[in-house]
C-alpha cells in the first residue's frame, strides 16, 4: 500500500518546470517507491519510461555524453526516472546534456549516496536542478489518529520509521532492521569509501549510538578508536552524507559563558537503525536511555516537518559553560524557538533565564502527552 508522502506534492508542482528534479535518502526509505508513484500519476497522459541505473543494459544505454545517442534513448520520452543514478559514471554531465539538449523532458534522478550524486552533479546542474530529501516515514505521514499514533509510541522509539517495520511485530521489525544495518550501513558504505576496516566504522556507530544528546570530541573518539581525528571526520561526514547521522552545532552568539560554535551534538536519523547498532531493543520500562531516545526523536520530527514543507531553518543546541542548556533551537526568519524534550509531563523544566533574556526565544517543552501539537 503506497502512503502519501509529504515531498510528493511539491515534486509534482515543479514537474515540466525546466529543473531537473533530484531525490535523496538512505537506502529503504521509499524513494523507488515515491517515485514510481509520481510516473504512475502520469501514465496514459503522458509518454513515461523507468529506468533503474543498477541495470547493466540501463548503464550501457545512459553512461554516455553523446548527445544524439541520448537524444535517440530518451527523445521519445516526456518523463522518466533514474532510479539509484549515483550507479551511472559522469552522471551529472549527463543530466546536463539532457536538460540542455532534451528541454521537454523532465528528468527524476534518484540517489542513495548523496554524496556520491552531489560531487558529480553540483557544477553541472547548478541552477538546472531542484533538490529533495526523502527520510523515513514522519508522523504526519503515518496516517494514524491521535489514539493510534499514541499506542504506537514505544514501538517507534524502538524500532523507527523506516516504512518496512511500521505496523510489523517486534520479531520481523528486528530482522529487517539487522537487514539494513549489515546490508547497507556496513557493506554498501564500506564499499562505497573502499574502507579497509569495517571494525572500526562498526566501533564508531557504536560510540556514536551510545553518546547521542552529548557533545562529542572527534580527539576523543579518535584516541578510543586508534585512528586520527583526520579519518574520525572523514567518516563522520561519510555517515551524515549517507543520512545515518546528522551533526547539530552549538548556538553562540553575545554571552561569554557559552560554549563555542565549534561544539557539536550527533544524533541519527532513525531510532530503529541507532537501537540495531547497539542491538538494544528492550521496552522502554527496561531502559535507561529514554531521555536519550525521547530527545534524538523530537529532534527529528521537528527536522523533517521543516524540510518536508521546505522550510530551510538554521538547527542549534545551547549551552553554557557552568551547564545551563536548551536541547534544540530552530533560527527562522531571525526568531528563535527553542525547544526541551521531556519525555514524563512530570518532569521539571527550569529554563536558562539567560538564553530568554538575551535572545527572546519562543520556549516550548514537548512531552509524550502534547508531542502530537508540535511533531505533526
């Protein structure tokens, strides 16, 4: 069953606009899947064609910069799709060549590697394209009510939302989580960086996964690893790249006690993929990172509700040297919301009086009970 999701509207309302349309995400996230949907809105009224870029004949035909070889592959075509293009060599000259030479037709080139799509695209198609990430289900896509979506709550701070474990028993969630995690975070991006120690990528997550809502020190990590900070940044900027993690600076701007700019916080983009890093599925009565999992997401609820309506905000975290904090700031249009995470409604919440008298912010506490006001 195909659920609507949040990005699709607005890729329609750019089609045939002259931009090449580009997609990103993680592996697994429904981006075939969206964009097949999008061609079959299509079907019937227009000359449509797929082509997934992991196929040896479809690489054969496309990895070409010869304009009237292209022109005969795709000149009888209105719109196609380029599932996976990061597969196709010198794709971002291709995709020039089409949209220069082929105006008419509207091209949707898909990537799992951003990175890898991104280096070979960005000079190419810069001002030919407009760009979209699509992440793991957010909670206004699940189409749930509110006592549904409430129900399902322990199940998605533990297992995620990637669409292939929604709805499904602990067992198979478990399974297809281990599936990812081996199938692509360990193999394809080992793969991807020809990086000789899966040990230590593996040992990274690991660290990374355990230390979420703290700041970390690349110095730190790399003297627990045994490898250079140089080879800790490279492949932290690797995972954020493939949307496993996202790094959250801190916020700084007039007072004297507060931490520098150059602070950061790592969190995942997905519950279920941190907890199968640390093969910690245990309900959340039998945990003690609760906090830890309440706050990874709400963050990210609240990230993927901006860029899903494509609202472009400036993300921080805040705190000062003698442990004043706010978990999560959002920088729109010069306004400042901040945010804490409680997860019990109980839970005392002393708000930095510093921070609201220097910076004005809008302030909210979201908990389990009013999560549904500010995530959806």
């Amino acid at each position: 069953m195909f659920r609507e999701r949040t990005i699709s509207d607005s890729i329609i309302d750019n089609l045939f606009k002259g931009k090449v349309i580009v997609i990103y995400g993680a592996r697994r996230t429904g981006k075939t899947t969206l964009a097949k949907h999008i061609l079959d809105t299509y079907t019937g009224t227009k000359s449509t064609k797929y082509f997934s870029c992991e196929d040896f004949e479809t690489k054969n035909l496309l990895e070409t910069t010869n304009t009237e070889t292209l022109q005969r592959t795709l000149g009888l075509y209105d719109l196609i799709i380029l599932d996976e293009a990061q597969m196709l060599n010198n794709i971002g000259a291709t995709l020039k060549i089409i949209h220069d030479f082929l105006p008419d037709l509207q091209v949707i080139a898909t990537g799992s590697s951003s990175f890898d799509l991104r280096d070979q695209i960005g000079e190419p198609l810069v001002g030919r394209s407009r760009t979209y990430t699509l992440y793991s289900f957010s909670l206004s896509e699940l189409a749930m009510d509110s006592i549904q979506l409430q129900s399902n709550l322990e199940h998605i701070l533990r297992f995620g939302l990637y669409p292939t474990v929604i709805n499904q028993s602990e067992e198979y969630a478990k399974e297809e989580l281990s599936d990812i995690k081996n199938g692509y975070l360990y193999k394809d991006i080992l793969a991807i960086e020809r990086i000789k120690s899966s040990n230590t990528l593996i040992n990274l997550l690991i660290s990374l996964a355990l230390q979420v809502g703290s700041e970390v020190s690349y110095n730190e990590l790399a003297r627990k690893l045994g490898i250079s900070t140089v080879t800790v940044q490279k492949y932290i900027d690797l995972l954020e790249k493939c949307f496993v993690i996202f790094v959250l600076p801190a916020f700084s701007r007039n007072i004297r006690k507060e931490i520098g700019t150059k602070s950061k916080k790592i969190y995942f983009y997905d519950l279920g993929i941190r907890n199968a890093i640390i093969n910690s599925f245990a309900p959340l009565n039998l945990r003690t990172d609760t906090g830890v999992l309440w706050e990874n997401f709400c963050i990210v609820e609240l990230i993927k509700k901006a860029r899903n309506k494509r609202r472009f905000l400036n993300n921080y975290f805040w705190r000062t040297y003698d442990q004043q904090e706010i978990d999560f700031i959002e920088e729109y249009n010069g306004v400042l919301y901040a945010y804490e995470f409680k997860f019990s409604p109980k839970q005392k919440v002393k708000i930095p009086q510093i921070f609201i008298d220097t910076y004005r912010p809008q302030f909210q506490v979201i908990n389990k009970e009013n999560y549904q006001k500010y995530l959806i």
